[in-house]
C-alpha cells in the first residue's frame, strides 16, 4: 500500500462531542488531547514521517475568552507532560504559525520543545499554534518583499519554490494527504500553500473517537486514488491516439 510520508489533520469536532454528551466544551478538548497522543505514537509504525495537526488557528482568538484560556492551558499541559516521551520516542517538534504577540510562557515553551528535539528522527510532528494559511502567505509576501526593497533579492528571482522556502514550512515536505474529522468538507484557512496538491479525506467521526482503525482507514483511501499533479494517469496516456 502506497503511505503517504507527510499527513496533515484537521481536528475538529472536540466541542460537538462533549455537547453529545451532554459535557462541558473543555472535557472535549481534554478528549481530543488523548486522541492526539493516539495519533503521534501511531504515526511511525504506520509509515508516516511528517504528522501535522491544526491545533489553534489565528482565528480561534474569537473563541470566548475563558474558552482560549483553557486552550491555552490544554497546550502548556500537553507540552510540559509529553514533551519528555515524545524526545524519548525521538519525536521532532516543529511549530508553525506567528509567534509574534504570544504570551512569553507560550512561547518559552514552543522554544524549548522546538530545541530539545531538533535532532530527532524517527517523526517530525508539526504543531500548526496561531496558524492561518492566508497568514502565513501575507506574512511570507511581506518577508520577500522587505529583502527586495533592502537590495538583498531581485523581483523576477521570486519563484513558487523561493516562495514555499519561506513559508514557516520551510524543509517540510508538502502534506500528500490533508484528514479532516467530524464530517465538516473544508480546509479552514489551513496549508493552503502546501495543500494545493493533497488528497483529501473526510471523516464523519469526531476528533476524541478518531483512532488507529480510523487512521488507517484514510490511508487506505490515500492508497486506492491516482495522483496526477494536473497531468495524465498511465491508462490516460497509453489510450491516446498515435500521431501521424
């Protein structure tokens, strides 16, 4: 079975699940946090080398505030108590999205997680923390744009590959398949740059539930579909008539 090397997950679905049950918003998040430890230890023996998760967009800050405050919360617990066994599973943490205006804790920690695992192998887990993707692109245009005026890049040197080197997913390869939970069909302000080309999969189940079957069960739709990247399939190419 063909596996993709870089999965990137939209986790929804955490508040809908605790509403179901009758259960405060946060318990829903505290499930969705498990689930999330699920699928970082699942990642590698799956054959997955790259996992990114959206885990708080830059539009989230619309959130009641007690609400952001126990996101807030959920992540520097999820850091202080995981970080060890995801160094010792030589797990690399990477963070995406703009630190610039965060709390100097959070970003202390960001930082540290980020240090601490900068020489692990055996997965790079992408945290996308106070990320949107129009955002990353605007702030991408502004950084090409400032080494321009400063004389340091000329204009017609900006390419689509100069550009994706300078997204905050610089080295990271592009997601071949974007998951989404709780049966919403969008991306979200999410990867758009790097998602151009992803597969994506739906599923109807709510982040907490996703699971290891549910995992795989999206890389065995990876696997059953053709990626032609805007060109032709072999059986495409191979029913073309002769010239002449």
């Amino acid at each position: 079975m063909t596996t993709p090397a870089h999965v990137a997950i939209i986790m929804d679905g955490n508040g809908r699940w605790a509403k179901a049950r009758g259960m405060p918003r946060l318990a829903g998040h505290r499930a969705g946090v498990e689930a999330l430890r699920k699928a970082v230890r699942a990642a590698p023996g799956l054959g997955i080398s790259f996992l990114t998760v959206y885990a708080f967009s830059s539009e989230n800050w619309s959130r009641p505030k007690s609400e952001v405050s126990d996101l807030m919360g959920l992540l520097k617990l999820f850091i202080r108590r995981d970080l060890a066994e995801l160094h010792q599973s030589g797990v690399r943490v990477r963070i995406i999205g703009d630190r610039t205006g965060l709390q100097a804790d959070i970003r202390g920690l960001l930082d540290e997680a980020e240090s601490l695992t900068i020489h692990n192998t055996s997965l790079t887990l992408v945290i996308a923390f106070n990320y949107g993707g129009r955002d990353e692109i605007v702030r991408t245009a502004r950084k090409l744009a400032a080494a321009v005026a400063r004389g340091e890049m000329d204009s017609e040197a900006i390419s689509a590959e100069s550009f994706a080197g300078s997204l905050d997913t610089q080295g990271i390869p592009d997601p071949e398949l974007v998951i989404r939970t709780s049966g919403e069909l969008r991306l979200s302000n999410f990867l758009l740059w790097q998602a151009a080309y992803s597969e994506l999969v739906f599923l109807p189940c709510y982040w907490p539930d996703f699971n290891r079957e549910h995992f795989a069960e999206a890389l065995r739709e990876y696997a059953g579909r053709e990626r032609r990247f805007g060109g032709l399939g072999p059986q495409d190419v191979g029913s073309r008539p002769a010239a002449g």
